[in-house]
C-alpha cells in the first residue's frame, strides 16, 4: 500500500524550497504544492508535503530549524564537522554509590551502541569564592591555597580508584568493556555539566537523583532537576533502589503524553535511543477532568504508534484525578513499569520556580527511573 502524503509546513516558495532541500539532504522525499508556476518566486502559502512514514524524522528536523541567514550558513559549514557527535554517553560522578550504579548502566548502553563514555567530575571551590576584599592591599592566603591542593589531590584519587574499579569488572568480565575518559570541571556542578554537553553533545546523560552527602529532604534536585529541566539531550535519572544494572533489563516503559506535536519528537528520540532493546510501552495521558476525547486521542495516537513502530508492542491508558503522582505510582505499581519517559519543554526560570514540573514531582515523589526526552 503506498505511503500517503501530509503537509509538515506551509512556508514562502523561497523556505518551502530550502526546507525540501534539508530534508531531502536527509533522505526524506519531499514535494512542493500551491507554487506558481509562472513566477515561483512569488509564490505564498507553499506546502511542503512528504510520505507519512517519514513523519517523525521530518518533525525532529523541523523542530531545530531556524530560518536566518547566520543560522543556515553555520550549519552548511559545519555540517561535516559533527560527525561523530552524539557517539558519548555523559556520566556526572560524585564518587558515591550512584556513580558505579551510574556506570553499570552507561556501559551497558556504551556497548550496545559502540560508543564511549565520560566520566565528569564538577565542584565547587569555596576558598575563593567571597572575591577580592574593598581595600589598598590584598593579603594572599596560602592556607586557601594549600586547602585548595589538598581538595584536588583528593579528587584525583577518588577518580583513579572508580576508574580502577571499572577497569577491573570489565577484566572480570562483569561489565562490558567500552571505551572511557575523566574530565574535571571546577563551578557550579549544574551549569557546568550543562556547558559540557552542550559543547560536546552526548546520546545520554545518566545522572542520579541524590549526591554524596544528601538526606532524605535534600533530593538532589539542586543538580539532576535542573539539569533535567534545561538540557538539551536526553536524560536518564534513577534513584537509589533501582532494581536493575543495565538497559536490557527494561521491559516496560510508560511514556507520558500531552497530544502535542513536541511528543511525537520525543517519542521518535526514545525509539532512536533504545533500539537495540526490547520493551512495551505504555501511553498514559494524566488529566484532572473526566474528557471521552483523551481516550479517543489517546487510542489513535496508539494506532499511529503501532503503524509507524510496528516491532514494539504498546498499550494507553488514562490517569485521571486530583493527585496525578499518586495515580502515576500506582499505574506503576500495578502494570510493573521500569522505567517513566517523558517529553518536556524548556522553560524559563519563573516557570521552573512556581510551577513545578511532572519531570520533578515523579523524581521527589516515585521511586521509578525518569527518561526525559526533549520535544
């Protein structure tokens, strides 16, 4: 049965054009309709139509594009620049017990997608963080230098001893043996694992949900949520009593939707990400109101799912109610769900402070891993 055409987006003839030249430079057919033939140029209300199998792909892609000069010319330069990009797996380590959980799983899914991991160790130096005092002379400290020494070899000795560790469960043969390298980055651990993905663009981040030396009412969101809220690449969180070591011990993954077209894109990043492994997904849309059309949403969205991603099986399922994380608990609870995907969407910082996200209240409130994907 052939493919049936949809419209992605109805630009000027001269857009129109250079978005079919993007996506066919990525293998999507692409075709133009509405153009005026006698003067294309002119032409208004383009529609840019391609084959319904293709569209994720073409989502994703429409979803980052941007339509300047600068922008178009920096991507045509660097285009053969990238080419190894998204070939890491990004481990922020504090040398507690999460980072070898950490690193059981980023191995795991190093292996499976030959690709390498990095351990990234950030802190903070408060000896001189006050600034310089408002006076005629400045009296240099050398005790803050000597602290300041003896904090770094301390560090450098707890990344020798995990990277010994490691070596030694790959020789044993308990883990399997993936390429690895250790960077330290000395500021606030949040930004700084934020501007080394962002420069070096890893597949994954693994991050856990607690750092050394918090309790239990110091969660660290301090780090992970922030990180969570802003990244750019996905990222995958998981608490302390996470039942399983390695990726292809998932079997059941819920993948929470809001029916907008950013979940699609998430979806389509999922599939990429884990498609050397085999699970079920389930769709849950959560919702305070009683609305007949969620289920009818939501059952077609499985329908596009199933037609689009014929190899995995998948099943939906509506939570409604006043406490949304506790019907989220106990649908986890019931169908055995290993791991909560969710789509999610920058937001500013007023956002982020007064409305917390579904990201954040599964985080403080389950006990279930958290893949979040950018839509």
């Amino acid at each position: 049965m052939e493919d049936k055409l949809v419209t992605v987006a109805i630009h000027t003839y001269e857009r129109a054009l250079i978005l079919k030249g993007i996506l066919e430079a990525e293998g999507i057919e692409a075709f133009l309709y509405n153009v005026n033939l006698i003067q294309p140029v002119i032409s208004a209300g383009v529609r840019v139509r391609i084959k319904e199998s293709d569209l994720p792909a073409a989502l994703k892609l429409i979803e980052d594009l941007q339509f300047d000069e600068e922008t178009l010319i920096e991507e045509e330069n660097n285009a053969h620049e990238d080419i190894h990009i998204n070939k890491t797996i990004l481990v922020p380590i504090d040398f507690s017990g999460y980072s070898k959980k950490a690193l059981q799983l980023a191995s795991n899914m190093a292996w499976k997608n030959g690709c390498s991991m990095v351990l990234l160790h950030t802190y903070y130096s408060p000896f001189y963080s006050g600034g310089m005092p408002i006076s005629d002379a400045f009296a240099f400290d050398e005790t803050n230098d000597d602290a300041l020494r003896a904090q770094m070899k301390r560090k450098h000795k707890s990344m020798e001893d995990l990277s010994d560790w490691l070596k030694a469960a790959f020789k044993e043969g308990d883990l399997p043996e993936v390429p690895f390298i250790s960077k330290f980055r000395e500021g606030v651990p949040e930004e700084q694992i934020l501007l080394y993905a962002k420069k070096h663009k890893p597949m994954l981040i693994i991050m856990g949900t607690k750092g050394q030396g918090a309790n239990d009412l110091d969660v660290m969101g301090t780090v992970t949520a922030d990180v969570l809220d802003r990244s750019r690449f996905p990222v995958f969180a998981f608490p302390e009593n996470t039942p399983f070591e390695r990726f292809d011990e998932i079997r059941q993954i819920a993948f929470v939707t809001r029916f907008e077209q950013r979940d699609l894109v998430a979806f389509h990043s999922m599939v990429n990400l884990l498609k050397v492994f085999s699970y079920k997904i389930y769709f849950i849309h959560m919702t305070n109101e009683g609305d007949k059309w969620d289920e009818v949403q939501l059952s077609g969205i499985k329908e596009y799912f199933k037609k689009q991603y014929p190899e995995i099986e998948s099943s939906y399922c509506v939570i409604r109610g006043d406490n949304l994380v506790d019907g989220l608990n106990d649908f986890i609870q019931e169908r055995k769900i290993d791991v909560l995907a969710l789509p999610a969407q920058r937001r500013n910082l007023f956002s982020r402070l007064f409305n917390p996200s579904i990201a954040h209240k599964v985080l403080f409130h389950t006990d279930t891993p958290v893949l979040v994907l950018r839509g």
